[in-house]
C-alpha cells in the first residue's frame, strides 16, 4: 500500500501581517503534481488543514480546487482527520456526500467510529482516525472517568479501536520527544499536553500532524510528515517535505521524502546596516521573507524602512547589541519555546516584581482555554 503522508497546511495563514495564500497554492500545485506522477494508492493529510476555526474564503476555495482535483482527476482516496486549528463540524461538512467521491473527512470522535478500509494486493488495510480532541471530548465520548490528560485520552482512544492485520491511524498529537516549533499553538496550558509513542503498537504506520519538523519514532512507524511550508522564522533551516510510505504485506514500512520548492523562502539573514543595503544579493534572494538581525552597535535610524527598500519582504528586524543596556529588552529568541503561561508569568514578574500565584495560574489557564474552545467552536 502506497500512502503519500501530509499534513499542517494550515491554508489562511497570516504570516507577519502577510497572506500566505498564494505560496500555499505553489506549493500544492506541485503536491497535485507528485500526486500525478507517483499515483499513490491512498493520499493522508492530518489535521490542521486550516489555519483558525473561520478560515476566509480564499483557504476554503483553495481546498476544494485541490480536493476536487485529486477526486475527479486522478481518483485517489484521501483521508483528512482535525488539527487543534480546525474546527471539527465545519470541517468534515458535506463529510458524507464527499466520502462518495472517495474523500473521507473525519473531524468529530462520532465520526471514527469504523475505519476506511481499502485493498492492495496483499489485502485490505484499515485506516483509523484521531482527530485532534480535548481530553473532556474523549471521556464524555468513551464514558471513561480515567480519562484526564491528553496521553490517557489518546490511550483510551486508541484501545477502543478494533485492531486487527494491517492498519494505519492519523493523529494529530504531540509525541513525547517530538522537536516543537514557534509556530505551532500548545495544546494546553502548562505543558501536559504530550502522548506516549508507546499507545501507537499495533498500527503498522501512524501519519501524524501538530509539529511541524519532519521527524520519525519507532524505527519510522510513527511519522510527522511536517508542514506544507515554514511558519515561523525558527523553522527557517527545516526543509520541508511530504512523505511517501510504502506498507508491504507483513505491515513492515518504508518511507521516502518529497521536497516542495516554496515560491519564497523564509530565511533569516545577519550583518552591518552599510553592508546590507550595499551588498545584498551576497545574503540570497531578496524577495525572501526575511527576518534580519543588525551587528551595528550605535543608534540606526529606521533600520526596517531603509531595509525594506532593498529587501521588500523584511519581516522582522532585531539587533544583535544595543546601545543602551539600562532597561530589559526581549527579542524573540528570549520567547522561543515558551508556553502562553510561561509568558505571562514573565509578563506578571516584570510588571509586579513577582511570578503569579497558584490562584492566579489557575485563572489564567481557566481562561486561555475557554478562549481557544470558543475560537475552535467558531464563537469568536
């Protein structure tokens, strides 16, 4: 069984107050091409297909001229399953009228209930599905009270399937060990938001979303596939990829990587003002997204207007040393990898001279996460 593995498109994306919508249709006019040429037997996409709950148009018309395409062109099945972005009842709409046309979208826990099962030569395959879900979600669903985290939660979902021969499971989920980017929303506050690889044992393959580095678990059955393209300036030395997994008949699996040529790059670039503007195209292309970090220690007088007129999509603009060191400053490596409550308890320590008790940590958690419920539901 041949499965062409992606996921994170997150189509509708602002990048720095930039629509991203037209890199994201270059680069899936070349996925539509790998498709073409490698014809695989099943094409996977988990989760994350849409950047927020209320995608605008111009991300849901790209969507359906893809999904049309791969239907009525080529007649390959695909199977999509919700990211922490997507909203699980809007996405999987017309789910029904689609799956006719062999495109089976799975948004909500009531729609996984059985798995698409399709046939190569060896046999048939079931492809299973785990959707992004909120630990409540599950337990209300499975009526399991032992359900309280995301890793019991996966778990219990994944031991509620029916599990037999070969079979494959989309998941959209952080792994334990799994390299994060900026870019990618926690999945809750306070860091208890990672499964264990050890609940994917019975799959022969497990195609995963959320994190969007191309990376590998159990000798590659458990695979992150990496986004469509890069999101943030520390995913700027990633080369982003879709997978093709091959399944043979003993469910032994392997993997080869597509690499998709963005129509911009995203990159980040360091040196003088003097030489920046003098000499450009020794730092690559110049209509590259860009972030710049300036070595001049003095004072530099509209640093990112100057730039711009060299460097029209300059995105981000730090310095290296700055010549006043009598108050705090923070670039974004100070914020890299931090969670929504870590930096607010920077925030609080900064403002207050103290870090956030636990009644306030709990307000504050309580809050964030009705906010993202609310904006998963479409309320906001």
């Amino acid at each position: 069984m041949r499965i062409l593995h992606t996921a994170d498109w997150h189509l509708g994306r602002l990048f720095h107050g930039v629509h991203l919508t037209d890199d994201q249709a270059h680069l899936l006019e070349q996925f539509v091409e790998l498709v073409a040429d490698q014809k695989p037997d099943v094409i996977l996409i988990s989760g994350d297909i849409y950047d927020r709950a209320l995608p605008p148009v111009e991300a849901v018309e790209l969507l359906n001229e893809v999904l049309t395409r791969i239907a009525l062109d080529f007649r390959i099945p695909t199977i999509i399953i919700s990211g922490n972005h997507d909203n699980p009842s809007r996405l999987q709409f017309g789910g029904r009228l689609m799956a006719q046309q062999g495109i089976h979208i799975f948004g909500t826990l009531s729609s996984c209930a059985e798995p698409v099962v399709l046939e190569d030569d060896h046999g048939p395959v079931a492809f299973f599905s785990a959707p992004y879900c909120e630990p409540p979600d599950v337990r209300a669903h499975l009526q399991d009270e032992s359900v309280a985290c995301f890793d019991s939660a996966m778990r219990a979902l994944v031991g509620s399937y029916r599990i037999n021969g070969r079979s494959v499971l989309l998941g959209h989920a952080f792994i334990s060990g799994g390299a994060a980017s900026d870019s990618e929303r926690p999945l809750s506050i306070g860091g208890a938001e990672t499964v264990s690889v050890e609940h994917f044992a019975p799959f022969s393959y497990v195609a995963l979303g959320h994190l969007h580095q191309p990376q590998s678990f159990s000798e590659g059955r458990v695979r992150y596939s990496g986004s469509l393209m890069k999101y943030s300036f520390n995913e700027a030395t990633q080369r982003k990829s879709v997978s093709l997994v091959e399944v043979d008949e003993s469910g032994d699996v392997g993997i080869e990587e597509f690499t998709l040529t963005p129509r911009r790059d995203l990159r980040q670039i360091k040196g003088y003002l003097t030489d920046l503007l003098q000499n450009p195209d020794e730092y690559g292309p110049v209509d590259d997204y860009l972030m710049a970090t300036l070595l001049d220690e003095g004072a530099v007088y509209d640093g990112m207007g100057r730039l711009r007129e060299v460097f029209p999509n300059l995105m981000h603009l730090e310095r290296a040393n700055l010549l006043d060191g009598d108050f705090d400053r923070r670039s974004a490596s100070d914020i890299a990898g931090k969670d929504d409550l870590e930096l607010f308890d920077d925030f609080m320590e900064a403002m207050t001279g103290k870090p956030m008790n636990e009644e306030q940590t709990a307000s504050f958690t309580e809050t964030v996460e009705e906010i993202r419920r609310e904006e998963r539901e479409g309320n906001l």
